[in-house]
C-alpha cells in the first residue's frame, strides 16, 4: 500500500472522513501541496504531525473541506429560487423545512433566510445548516463578512440586513436567528426526513461518481413528495428520474 493509501486509511480511522470519496487527483494534490508547506517528505510523516499538532489538523479540516462561497452567488439562480420555486412551495403550507447542506462559512443559509423573509415573518423562518467543518460553522455563527462576500447581493437587501463595521459587515442578528448549525458528514451520517427545500451547491463536483450517486440517493429520501433539490451551476443531475426527481427548472429538481 502507497504511503497516501495508508494516509487516507488513518485519516477515516482518526477523523470519520472518508478520503476515497473524493477525486483522488484533485484531492491529492491539495494535499501533497499542504504536506510540503509543513515541509514533511511523506504522507506517513504528515500524519505523524496531524495526530501531535491540533493547528495543523484544523489546517487539514480546512483544506479537506471546500470553503469558497458568498451571497446569492450566481444571482440568476437565487432569483428562480424566490420568483418560481418558492411560490410552488408555499402553495399549500405557510412554513418550509429547509436544509443548507454543506454550508460553508454560512453565506448560503443566510441568503435562503434572507429571501424566505420576502414571504414570511422571520419568526417563522427556520433553516437547517451544516457542514463538516466545525471552524468554518463557529465563523458563520459570528456573522461578519468581507466586502466581497456581498459584491452580487442588492443593495436593497445589503441595507437591510448588514451593518458595516469597519472593513467588514455584519449580519443582522434577526437573520442569525433563523439559522441552527450542525456538523454533518454527508458521506457517513444520517439524513433528517421531509425536508420542503434542499440545498447543496458547488461540493457535489469533489465527489467520486458513486459518492455522488449516494448522496442523491439520500436527498430524494429526505424530501418530501414534491419538495425540491437546488444545486450549484456545474452539478447538473444527467438521469434525474433514476432519484424520482423531475427537472423544474435549470439546477432544481423536485421530488415524484
């Protein structure tokens, strides 16, 4: 077995994520990249300094899990969101069960609460949000944000929800409290049931085939009949009807 076998074996041993999941070109060379930063000559002895060093494991933590994102990001999306989907959605309730998946330093949840607000009181609002990095959650928590994290939001929007504090802005605590966060491994744990919205952008494309085929699995198992999955702009599901999803629109899929 090659020392970056062995790594990935220790590496789900130690921390739960399985390594083998992701593309393994990809994957690999982010990682060799961060052993010879912390100039270690092998895998074996990367590993060596994960299980003595905590930094260098939450450095790992980090680079393992993707953490680019903002707010509306690709605009055009998020407003199919709320100008088609939504209205479908709320047809017939008057509150939605929605999960951010994957949710990074919380820019997605946030904007999903944001646009949730157009249609009901924030009280009502109540978003489920998760990620595998607990660093990253405990950032979203804090809420401030640089400048461009907010550059496709609308100015309307910006003003109501954001408070700029010196380089920075601040989210509303208003919106805060819509968010709940949680550590989820979408590779290995459950999955909460009839969820109305799913969403999960732009961390599919890191997923082997059969990672992603799994995980599609489990979505459709956890939305409800008619619910919808949004994904990101390079995630597009080619056989949607093998989950009992049907397209609704580009990168949205219902539920049968």
């Amino acid at each position: 077995m090659n020392d970056y076998l062995e790594f990935t074996a220790q590496i789900k041993r130690k921390t739960g994520i399985d390594l083998s999941l992701y593309k393994e070109v990809q994957m690999k060379r982010r990682l060799t990249a961060l052993r010879d930063k912390k100039e270690c000559k092998d895998f074996t002895s990367y590993f060596k300094l994960l299980n003595s060093d905590q930094d260098a494991l939450m450095e790992f933590l980090d680079r393992v899990t993707i953490n680019v994102t903002e707010f509306y990001r690709n605009f055009s999306r998020w407003d199919t969101l709320q100008k088609k989907v939504l209205p479908l959605l709320l047809k017939n309730k008057k509150t939605l069960k929605v999960w951010s998946a994957a949710c990074s330093t919380g820019e997605e949840p946030y904007t999903i609460a944001m646009i949730l607000n157009q249609f009901m009181d924030l009280k009502d609002i109540k978003v489920s949000a998760t990620d595998l990095d607990e660093n990253v959650m405990k950032r979203a928590q804090v809420g401030l944000y640089p400048e461009r994290s907010l550059q496709e939001i609308p100015d309307t929007i910006k003003q109501k929800y954001f408070t700029k504090d010196g380089t920075t802005y601040k989210i509303d605590d208003s919106i805060k409290r819509c968010v709940t966060f949680k550590k989820h491994n979408l590779l290995s744990d459950n999955y909460d049931k009839d969820y109305d919205l799913i969403v999960c952008r732009n961390v599919m494309i890191y997923f082997t085939e059969e990672a992603k085929d799994e995980i599609y699995r489990k979505f459709s198992q956890s939305l409800r009949p008619g619910g919808v999955l949004f994904v990101g702009s390079t995630e597009q599901i080619f056989n949607p009807s093998q989950y009992q999803f049907q397209i609704l629109d580009s990168f949205f899929y219902q539920k049968g």
